[in-house]
C-alpha cells in the first residue's frame, strides 16, 4: 500500500476527490495517511470525516522544517492540493521527485509566484488567451517549473469569466489528478 501525504489550504475539493478515488479503486493500491493545512480550513474537516490524520502548521518561516518532522518516513507521494504556501529549498530537494502539485493552467503559462487560483483566471480573460486548463506537476524549487506529469486544456471563449473558467478547470482537476497519480505511483 503506497502512503499518501496530501497538503491543503482551502476546501479541500481535490483532497475529496483523492479520497473517493481510492475508495473507488480509481487510485489503486494507496491510502491517505495524512493531511497537513497550513491554515484553518475545511479540508481539515474533510480528512477527519474520513478518519485521516490531520495537521495544521500555521504558515511562515518555519511550515516547512515543522512539516519536515510529522510527515511518516514511508510517505510514498507528497500531494499539494489547493495548498498554497511556498515549500523551502531544502524541503522540496529532501522529497525530490515525490511531491506533485495541480495548477489552474497549462504550464509553463500562468505560473510562479503569486498565480493561483482567480488570478490564474483573470490573466488567461485579459490576455484573450484561446485556451486555459489544468497541469499536474513535479514540485521543485523554482514555483511551478516542475516537469508536467499530466495536463488537459479546454476552449476559453468569449463570454468565460473567471468564475467559469475556475468551475471548467475543477472539472479537468477532478478528472486528471487521480490518472497523474496513479502514473507517480507507478499505477
């Protein structure tokens, strides 16, 4: 059984859906061990529903030397999802080629510092962008700049707005973050 590790920031939709997906045996032959937030919020409550492990480092300086010390040595993957803080140098080269994040668009465009969520959203509407979509990636130093695991895009038109892309992207999140990690584990 590989041993999941799945980081959140916000309601935790992606994590229910890791969460039904090894339930369904989409996700093959893997658990969820545990949930770590870097602030209060509902993704907690989703974990404890499901009788999972939580824990919640408050975000700053010291989330990932903290971070460093719970999470299980036998931690096959480290999941970011919807987590929002910035993993240390020294964190991510430790776990190198065992953490993944999903991003609200196609890599390499609409990454780094500061893009998430409705900022992802308006810059693809102001730059009439043709097409937006989701990427799951290796997480390395540099802020979104891992190699691409898996990604999927969708026509952006003329009457999108940032609430409709965000609600096609969670579709495309749904529907490729359990194949993505299914292909991390070797699935």
């Amino acid at each position: 059984m590989k041993n999941l590790v799945i980081l959140v920031s916000g309601s935790g939709t992606n994590l229910q859906r890791i969460i039904d997906t090894i339930g369904s045996g989409e996700i093959q032959n893997a658990e969820v061990s545990l949930v770590v937030a870097d602030r209060e919020c509902y993704g907690l409550e989703r974990a404890k529903n499901h009788n999972i492990e939580t824990a919640l480092i408050p975000r700053g300086k010291n989330f990932s030397s903290e971070l460093g010390k719970i999470i299980p040595e036998n931690t096959d993957l480290i999941v970011l999802a919807g987590f929002l803080s910035i993993l240390k140098p020294e964190f991510v080269e430790n776990w190198a080629g065992k953490i993944i994040n999903i991003h609200p668009a196609l890599l390499p465009k609409y990454g780094g510092k500061g893009m998430w969520g409705h900022h992802v959203h308006n810059a693809v509407i102001e730059a009439k962008e043709k097409e937006s979509g989701a990427t799951v990636h290796f997480v390395t130093v540099g802020i979104d700049e891992g190699e691409a695991i898996l990604q999927k895009s969708f026509e952006v038109t003329e009457n999108d707005t940032p609430e409709t892309l965000a609600e096609k992207v969670h579709k495309i999140e749904y529907e490729i973050f359990p194949t993505a990690i299914n292909k991390v584990l070797g699935n």
